[in-house]
C-alpha cells in the first residue's frame, strides 16, 4: 500500500493525475521546483462544468529521506531524468516511480543510471490543457501502465478501484511503441510547419509526407519483431490524426513558446532503434536534424 503518491511534473497532464488521484482518496502531493509544504487550488473544466480540488504541495528541496513511497512523473521527457534523480534521495527502497511522457529512452537511461530505482511505464491518451487559472480536460482517455512480463502490483489495485480508465499491460513496450509511432507521424510535421494535427490529412504534400513517414515506421516495426507496428502505422496516425484534428500537438505548443521539443525522445529514439536494426529512414533523419538544431539544450 502506498501512503501517498507525488506527482513530479506540475504542466497539464501532471494536474489531472493529480485531481484522478485525489478523486481515488490517494491523497497526491505535487512536487514543485521550489517552495514550502502547501496547497494548491486546481479548477478543473470539463464539459463545461467545474470543479474545484485542493491538492497539498511540496517543493523537492523540502522533501525529507525516505519521504517519498510512490512517484508519478509526469515532466516532458527532456525533464524526466533529471528530474527522478533530485528525488532520489526521498525514495524509500524500492517506491515505485512510474514514467508517463511521451517518447522512450528516459526508462533506460535511468534504469542504467540508478539500476535499484523500481521503474514502471505508462502512456495515456488523455487530452488536457491550461487555459490560465483553469486545467482544461479537452479528451476522456485511456491510460495504461505496466512493466514488461510483470503482473499488476498490489499498488495498483487502488488505481482501478473509482473507474478513472486505468488498465496494466504485462507489454508495455507494445503500448509505448504505438504511441511513439503516432507521435514520430503527427509531432514533428506540426512544429515544422506550424499547424494544427488536421492539416496533415487536408493538406495533400504534407499527408504525403505522413505516407512517406509511416513507410519507414512501418519497416523500423518490423526489424522490431512488431507486426501490429508494421501492418498498421499508417492506420494508427491517420485515425489519430482525425480525431485530433483541431489540436495542436505538444511538439507544435512547445515551439511556439520557445520551449526545448521532445524531438530526442520521439524520432530520436525512433532513429536509434533504425540503426540498431539496419532500416533505413531518411526522412525521420530529416526531421530530428531540422528541429533538434532549435533546441536550446544544443
Ligand atoms: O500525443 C499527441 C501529442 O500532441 O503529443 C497527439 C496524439 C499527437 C495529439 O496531439
């Protein structure tokens, strides 16, 4: 059983985790870069009703050793690693830390770095913005944890328990392959070209270039041993595509604010596995080259 979960990442994602959390009686803190034990208010909007929650707060300096028996990271990816490692020292052995960002490699890296850490991945579908003071919760979707070939955890259970669209995979990495998929299709193409995910299929250059893009995908699954991968790629974007038509993806919201993209951790990534295997992907290649060279952290 865990005492209380702390969320490290305090953006949009981070604040519904919290108020899912605080709805199950988990009773969350949000970690903040700085600052005393407190609270925060969060209004949360949805369909247009609000509700207003109180969540308790805490900045990482503040935390005592062994504090810290369960951690949900929410930080864009670039952040992640940094980020789990200043909490260290307040997790008691073996607390679960459970990675929900987009893009792969944070786990590895940290999982070499800190191989006693009790990792977990996640990847959700649930769509959610601040719109000033208010947590905008735009898309009801679906979140799923899990770590390769391990059964849920007791901790878990609690999780599922208030119908919050929590399942476990015992296949993560299928889950988090999808998702990088869809977002190696979608992201990169949005921030170069600055437009909404729609424009991808209205615009017949750029839905070619999706084509073109999922071509190489397709052939990375495949050395991957992943045939859902492989046969259904192109599928997956399109239909995410269209129902995400009006939204701008993360990748686009972060150039637009100047921000480093997790442009690394999704076709960099992408780009490490093709080479491991031998494929061939030029145009993913593309892509990293143009949009890491805006990354501040060059
Ligand atoms: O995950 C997304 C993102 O923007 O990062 C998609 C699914 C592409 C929705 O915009």
């Amino acid at each position: 059983m865990i005492r209380r979960w702390y969320i490290l990442g305090a953006g949009a994602i981070g604040r519904l985790f919290a108020c899912k959390l605080q709805r199950l009686g988990l009773d969350p803190v949000m970690l903040l870069r700085s600052g005393e034990h407190g609270k925060t208010g969060i209004t949360l909007r949805r369909d247009g009703e609000e509700e207003k929650l109180q969540v308790d707060t805490c900045g990482i300096a503040q935390l005592a050793v062994g504090e810290i028996d369960g951690l949900l990271v929410t930080t864009k990816a670039n952040d992640a690693a940094m980020a789990v490692t200043a909490c260290i020292p307040a997790l008691v052995t073996a607390a679960p830390v459970v990675l929900l960002h987009n893009g792969m490699g944070v786990l590895e890296q940290l999982q070499r770095d800190h191989p006693a850490l009790n990792l977990f991945a996640g990847t959700t579908t649930e769509g959610a913005y601040r719109d000033g003071e208010i947590l905008v919760h735009a898309g009801l979707g679906d979140t799923v944890f899990g770590r390769e070939q391990t059964p849920a955890p007791p901790w878990f259970a609690a999780f599922v328990e208030g119908n919050e669209r929590f399942s476990w995979s015992q296949d993560i990495d299928e889950a988090l392959w999808k998702k990088l998929l869809i977002n190696c299709a979608i992201n990169p193409l949005t921030a170069l070209h600055r437009c909404r995910n729609g424009a991808l299929l209205d615009n017949p250059a750029l839905r070619a270039e999706v084509e073109l893009l999922c071509e190489e995908l397709a052939a990375v699954s495949a050395a991957r041993g992943n045939a859902r991968g492989a046969g259904c790629a192109l599928d997956w974007a399109l239909g995410v595509i269209q129902r995400t038509a009006d939204n701008q993806s993360s990748m686009l919201q972060d150039a637009l604010a100047g921000r480093d993209t997790e442009i690394r951790y999704i076709t960099g990534y992408l780009v490490s596995e093709a080479q491991r295997l031998g494929v061939p992907v030029p145009r993913n290649e593309a892509l990293l080259r143009q949009l890491d060279s805006t990354n501040a952290s060059n």
